[in-house]
C-alpha cells in the first residue's frame, strides 16, 4: 500500500445491502483487484456521474445566423474545412 497516497484520502464507514460484498469480492478477483479499490472506484464512478461542472465542457461558440443549417449546408462546411487543412497539411 502506498502511505502517501492513502493519507490523502478519507476514511469514512458505508452500509452496502446484504449482497453487495459478494458482488464486490467477485468483481475485484476478476478484475485482479483489491475489494477496497473496487470499492473506491465505484464510489468515484458515483461522484463524478452526478457532478455539475463550473465551466461547460467545450467553450468555443459558434457565430451563425440563428437557424439550423440544412443537410448540404453541413456538408460543404465540412468539405470546406477538410479542403483547408489538408492543403495546409494539418489533416491526420
């Protein structure tokens, strides 16, 4: 066990339903890992699945005429943008 990384956590006591430490004993043996890691990354699944972000995820703003584009206007957008930077020779 690694003491830094486990003093910079908190200790803290859950009541789990009766069945769930065989279905965590189980987990963990398949997956080759301690209960106690199983344990924390399902209470970190749990924290970040319903976590509220200060900032959006993507911040570019798109400028537009306040209308959906049609289908052939996408694609000629997308053309365009494909055209630009594979002359520029930034396409992957």
């Amino acid at each position: 066990m690694d003491f830094l990384r486990c003093t910079s956590r908190k200790r803290t006591n859950v009541c789990a339903d009766p069945e769930d430490p065989a279905i965590i004993k189980g987990a963990a043996k398949r997956r080759g890992t301690s209960e106690t890691e199983s344990i924390r990354q399902g209470i970190h699944l749990a924290a970040t699945a319903n976590r509220v972000r200060e900032k959006p995820l993507f911040s570019r703003t798109f400028e537009g005429g306040g209308r959906t584009p049609s289908r052939d206007e996408v694609r000629d957008a997308v053309a365009d943008a494909v055209r630009r930077e594979t002359a520029s020779g930034t396409a992957a």
